[in-house]
C-alpha cells in the first residue's frame, strides 16, 4: 500500500469516472493511497445484471439507462442484482424499481432519520503535496480528465464539494470533521486550527450545529502535549483523534504508541477527562494481507490488544475505535469470508469485540467507516458478519456510523445499504446474531445517529427540529424544487480503478 501509484501501478489503472455509473459502486475506488483491486466476477455480475433491470424498468419510466440510475428506482434496482449475485442481504423490492413513486415515497419517509457522520474528511485549499498533485497531474493527461494538468485543482476532495455531498447529496444531518498525522507534514489535509474554523464556518453558516470538530493528537512527537494544552485554551474540540500507527500511510513510521502507556498517555487523559471533552477516536485496522512482513515492527499498534487496560483503567473516558478494528483492508472478499465462516472469527473484529467481556469495561465503541463501504461492494455477507460481530461484544448503543466522505464521494449510497441491511438467516442463527430490522428499526436508529448523539450530548428533542430550519435546509429544498437533486446524484465516481477489460 503506497501513497501514490509507481509508473507500473499507475499503468494498471485508470480515471475512475470510466467506471460504470452505478448508484452504488461495482468495484472498488482508489483515491491515491491503495493499489485497487480489478473487478472480481461477482462484482462483474452484479453490473450485468443492473444493467438488465436498468434497462428494463427505465424504459417502462421513459427513462435511459443513465437516467433512470439517478433515480431511487434505479438505487432500488442496484440492490435487487446485489442479492441476486450474493443472496438476500438488504431488504428491497422489485416493486420499488418498476414502481418510481414507491421508491420515492420510501426516500421520502425517510429523510428524517437523523444521521451523524462521526468520520469526513476534505484537504485545505492550499494543499500541495508533491506526489499526490504529480500523480494527478499525470491522470488529467492521460485519462483527460477536464482538469487542466499546468493548473491542477483537487476540488473534488476539498471543502466547497465536501458541503455539496455531505449536506446536499446525502441525508446526513451532523458530521465530525477528521483529520490524520503524518511524519511529513506536507502531507497533513488540515491543521487543527483548520479543522476548527472549518466548524465554525460551517455552524455559523447554517445557524446551526451542523459539524464538529476533531483536534488530532500526536503522543511522542515534539510539542504534542502543548498542543493539546493550545486545543483546551484557544478551540477546545468536540473529541480527539488519535493513530495508535503514527504514521497511517508508511510503514516506516516514526511515533507509534500504546494507548495503556501509562508515562505517555494517562496525563493526557487526565487533562482531557478535567476538561470534559471524554471521546477518543481512535483509528485502527486496515493492514494489509502482508501485515507481519510490510508493517515489521509497528503493526501490533494497530491491534487492539492496548485497550483491555487504558479502556478499564480510564472508565470516565469512550474509545470509539475507527473503523472498528478491521484488519482486511481490500483481501480478497471470499478470504475474509471464508475464515469466518471456518472460525466464525474476524481478524482483529472479533478481538475487539470481546474486549468487553474480558475487563467488563463498557466504554469501548466500534465505528464503521471505510469497513462498511469497502466490504459492502465486494461481498455484503461480510459486512453483516462483521456488524453481527461488534453487535454482539459491544452492544447495539456502542456501535456509530461513519463513512470516510468526501475522500470517497457523497455517503448516500452507504445510508441506504445500512438502512436495507440485514443478517441473513442462516447467519443469525449459526452465530447468535440478532437481526438489524428495517431501515428505521430501533437498532438501525441507534448506529445511523443516536449513539452518537450522547456520546456528544446532542439534546435531539430540544435541536433537532432546527435543523430542518437551518440554511443548508432551505438549499435542499431549493434544489429539490428546481429538480436538481437527482442531477446531483449524477454516480460518477472519482479516483481509480483497474484498468477494465
């Protein structure tokens, strides 16, 4: 896993709006940082197969192919050639793809489910490292990609589309705004400060709590715990964010830690628990195959073996682990799969998950972004083993959503997988699984957006009727009655894919 395509990585991929425009992706998206895998024959199969329904149901609509896919019709559909390549897996009718009302009507009902996106991201305007802006200089002029490669812009993962597919192509309501260390610092998305006003602009904005801010912490580095103190006394963050790794993107990273160093850690803990401000985010997972070998030396900080203790020791604290501990980062689907199914275990999941039962603690939470999204399009019944797993260790109450956007484009494609989620049958029956329920069930509600709600202190009854009020409100709605809403849910997608056949 490298930071940027070499010139025989790069020659492998291309633009990834030569993918097909799906409204939910049929294979795996790069943004830069993972060589992505080619389309697997399943995933080849779910794509023929909307296509057929695409064709079928949009033409009873007078709608093309591209057209009726903008549609819930055709997000509908999509879901139909799931389960049909990979088995009853999220709850969807065929009457909601022949039907245009229907699935209107269901999105309708819908869009008052509160969502909290508790992990975006989007990079400063004066974003300038080298290898990334090189290699996207390069994609423009080879994959004509209508930037201009002498003037090269990263919009689609900075702010202005950030709020356009956050707040306006998506049903999130609330997002946690994140950032990540790195040994280089050219390659840091935004300050702290950045991260800050970035809330405050955007709350003051929309006259309303709209986003909150993470401030990252760096334990070990130079300067770390005075910045921490700077947080605390100039712009105190809504929760901190943490890598255990150092580094995420190279495994010559320089400050990897524990999170049970009691010399290291405890102080800050107590300085954050003094102030108030209780919530660790704490990213973890996402090794590769190769793990011992690639990652010698630093990859047991991306375990969770460190929190049997820090999480007993510090119960006045919550260690929302992102995305939640999973350590097959883009194997191949029916690995990841097939060891379930032989142990019934997860790599690294599991251990999390049973943490609880090990220390008692009740303070350990599991949070989903890029494990949802990433599993969901390459083979969904992992994606409800894996939700069965923490489900079943942590609880329901300790499990919140999140989606990596806009790294990745709008989340509202990974709304709607979870709200049509289920564990199959055969699954809750074998493990001990509970069922997920429909898409506004009391478990579903919890993750989309009331865990984190109290892990914030977000008093719902008392603000969240203002947030059909606020401005960003009143441009949706605006969209949706100039009939813009659907053209901006146009399912291109952007960064790289496999080279297509």
């Amino acid at each position: 896993m490298g930071t940027y395509f070499s010139d025989r990585e790069f020659s492998l991929v291309e633009g990834a709006e030569n993918a097909f425009h799906s409204p939910i992706p049929t294979q795996v998206i790069s943004n830069g940082e993972f060589n992505p895998p080619p389309q697997n024959a399943q995933q080849k199969q779910v794509e023929a197969r909307i296509k057929e329904l695409a064709d079928t149901y949009g033409a009873k609509q007078g709608l093309d192919r591209r057209e009726f896919l903008k549609t819930s019709s055709g997000l509908a559909a999509a879901f139909l050639a799931m389960n049909s390549v990979y088995g009853n897996v999220f709850n969807v009718s065929e009457a909601e793809a022949a039907d245009g009302a229907m699935a209107n009507e269901r999105a309708e009902a819908l869009r008052q489910q509160f969502i909290f996106d508790v992990q975006t991201h989007f990079v400063r305007d004066d974003y300038s490292q080298e290898g990334f802006l090189g290699f996207l200089q390069q994609t423009a002029t080879d994959f004509k990609t209508g930037m201009d490669p002498n003037n090269i812009d990263i919009y689609l993962i900075k702010f202005e589309n950030y709020v356009r597919q956050i707040y306006l192509n998506s049903d999130t309501d609330v997002s946690v705004l994140s950032g990540a260390p790195f040994d280089d610092d050219t390659w840091e998305f935004l300050s702290n400060a950045q991260i800050a006003e970035a809330a405050k602009m955007v709350n003051t904005t929309a006259g309303h709590t709209r986003m909150l801010a993470h401030n990252v912490v760096t334990p070990g580095q130079p300067g770390w715990m005075e910045e921490v103190d700077r947080a605390l006394a100039e712009r105190p963050p809504a929760s901190w964010k943490l890598y255990t790794i150092g580094d995420p993107l190279s495994a010559k990273t320089k400050y990897p830690f524990w999170l049970d160093d009691e010399k290291l850690m405890y102080p800050f803990y107590e300085k954050a628990a003094k102030a108030g401000i209780v919530n660790m985010c704490i990213h973890k997972g996402l090794m590769p195959r190769d793990y011992e070998e690639s990652w010698a030396g630093v990859w047991e900080y991306q375990t969770p073996r460190d929190l049997v203790k820090a999480a007993a020791d510090w119960p006045q604290l919550n260690f929302i682990i992102y995305h939640g501990c999973f350590r097959a980062w883009f194997d191949k689907p029916e690995d990841g799969l097939g060891d379930f199914e032989k142990t019934g275990r997860i790599e690294w999941c599991s251990d999390l998950a049973e943490i609880p039962a090990q220390n008692g603690a009740s303070n350990i939470y599991a949070e989903m972004g890029t494990t949802f999204a990433s599993t969901a399009i390459v083979n969904p019944r992992l994606t409800a083993a894996i939700l069965g797993t923490w489900i079943k260790g942590l609880g329901a109450s300790n499990i919140v959503w999140g989606t990596d956007s806009v790294l990745y484009g709008s989340p509202q494609w990974q709304i709607e997988a979870m709200r049509r989620m289920e564990i199959p049958e055969d699954m809750q029956e074998k493990h001990g699984f509970a069922p997920l329920g429909g898409a506004d069930s009391a478990v579903k509600q919890q993750i989309f957006g009331l865990n984190s709600a109290r892990l914030y202190n977000l008093d719902l009854q008392a603000n969240y009727g203002r947030l059909s009020e606020d401005k960003f409100a009143q441009i949706k709605r605006d969209y949706d009655a100039a009939g813009k809403l659907t053209a901006l849910r146009d399912n291109t997608a952007y960064g790289y894919i496999a080279k297509r056949a």
